[in-house]
C-alpha cells in the first residue's frame, strides 16, 4: 500500500488505500462527531496499518476538522495531506488516461471538491455520455455534465438542495408538533399518507426523487433539442439506493425515456480523488 485516499464530508470521513497499480481499497468511514475521543486519536489508530507513504485528499469540511486530520496523518505515517481543490480543467495523464473534463462554473474553484472529484470519476467510467451526477449526503447534489463528440467533456453546473436528514431536522426545528423522523422507525413512503410519520418521509423522498427527475428531465430535454444522445443518471452517497427503484421507474423506459440507465456508483468522490493523484504525480511506487 503506498497512498491514503480521502473524501472528507460535512459529517464523515472516508478513505481508501491505493497500491501502485491505481488499485483502491476502501477502509471504513467515521462520523466526524459521534464519539468524545478526538478526531485526530481516532484517524491516527485506524491509520496506522498499513502505513502509507502520501496522502491526497477532496474536503468540504471546516478548518478545525482539516487540522485534525492532518494531525492523524502526521501520527500515523509521518506524512503531510494534499488537499486537491476544484479546478478549470481536468486532463488525466499516464496510461490508460483519456478523460478531459472542462469546468464551466463561473469561478471554478468555487466548486466544491467532493463534486469535483466525484465528476473526474464519473467520466472516467462512462467516457464519452453525458451524465447527470446525483449525490445524497447532508446535502443533495444534481450535477450536469455534456459529452462533446471528439472534445473535452463539459461540466456545466448544477443544483445543490437540503439532504433528507437536513429536511426531517429543519422540519422538527420549525415547527411545534412534528416528529423528527429520523428517529421514528415506523415511518415509510406511501401512496396516500394518513399518520404524520409517514407523510413527513413521503414528503421528504418526493422533493429529494422529484429534484433529481426534474434536472434529469430538463438536461435530457436540452440534449434532444440539440439531436444528442440521452444523458445517463448516476446516484451517489448515503441515500442513493432508497432512490433507485423510483428513479428507474421514472426516467428509464422506451421513446419516453429521459435517461440511458441508472446506476448507483460508491465512492466517487475517493475514485476521483485517486484518478487525480495517479494522473498529476504517477505511479505511487516511484514516489517514495
């Protein structure tokens, strides 16, 4: 194992370890508050084998929480983290390498870098398709990027709403007598809600399956307009398999279609991270 892979979120850290073939292996992720032991403690002791040699990593995450990872890499190995930030473009070096992605928001390194990263992996298993990025976390992401035939591809912006837990707790908080259902268990999606519980989480699903539909629809509709090929959806993040069978459902099926497929793709945010790394600084057994 040479390098330590990170995607660091608003509430979890994950990581991966990456051999000097690009192979990834993923370790376990943490909640970054759900324990009284320091974060730096607990990083340092699961890190400690096997000892990497680098470590890159995307982070959203505030200043204190960067530090206190830093810290762990440093007790742990011995080594500093690369912090990769969002860039105006992207264009993968080495063998196996052809994905160029252009970044088209209006100050690009405003973008977040988990979306960033999350995209760089994304072209890179679909070269070629348009695609519509959906990631569920603490925050629901619908990104949009075009395929232009012989040509870098084009990140052209997208959405960001409340995740599902944001919805449930800002609910509870804004209101005298509803139930933050994250901790109700009877609660469920049905056709004609009659209890609060459920028709807290139908809600909720409807406006988080509903956001996705709706940019996938209206990024399909601009790609037909222009006698392109349908876009492909592909879901990210904690919640992603809660939305499959619906969106499926929705979006997939004959001339109606809006979508070539649906598919659930984990941990795009560390695959990017490691397309990057191998991309800019090569294999990790020669950078020892």
């Amino acid at each position: 194992m040479a390098w330590l892979l990170l995607d660091v979120g608003n509430t979890a850290v994950k990581w991966a370890h990456s051999d000097a073939h690009g192979n990834r292996f993923v370790g376990t992720g943490i909640e970054l508050r759900a324990n009284a032991q320091p974060l730096a403690q607990r990083l340092a002791a699961a890190w400690r084998v096997p000892r990497a040699r680098r470590a890159f990593g995307a982070s959203v995450a505030d200043h204190a929480t960067m530090e206190a990872i830093e810290q762990a890499a440093r007790e742990a190995a011995g080594i500093e983290v690369t912090w990769l930030k969002s860039q105006p473009h992207f264009a993968g070096r080495g063998p196996g390498y052809g994905l160029a992605l252009i970044n088209a928001y209006r100050q690009p390194e405003q973008l977040g870098a988990d979306r960033w990263h999350a995209l760089i992996a994304a072209c890179a298993k679909y070269p070629g398709e348009s695609l519509v990025v959906a990631s569920s976390g603490t925050a629901t992401t619908v990104d949009c990027v075009r395929a232009e035939p012989g040509a870098a591809a084009v990140f052209l912006g997208g959405v960001i709403a409340p995740g599902f837990d944001l919805m449930h707790e800002s609910l509870a908080r804004g209101t005298a007598r509803l139930p933050d259902v994250r901790y109700v268990i009877d609660g469920r999606v049905a056709p004609h809600p009659d209890n609060t519980e459920d028709a807290i989480v139908t809600g909720v699903f409807h406006a988080q399956a509903g956001l996705v539909e709706r940019v996938a629809r209206e990024f399909a509709a601009e790609l037909a307009a222009d006698k392109r090929p349908r876009p492909r959806l592909l879901l990210a993040g904690g919640r992603a398999r809660s939305l499959l069978a619906a969106l499926s459902a929705r979006l997939l099926g004959g001339d109606e279609g809006a979508v070539s497929g649906v598919a659930i793709e984990d941990n795009l945010v560390l695959r990017g991270v490691a397309l990057r790394a191998h991309s800019e600084v090569g294999d990790p057994a020669e950078s020892r």
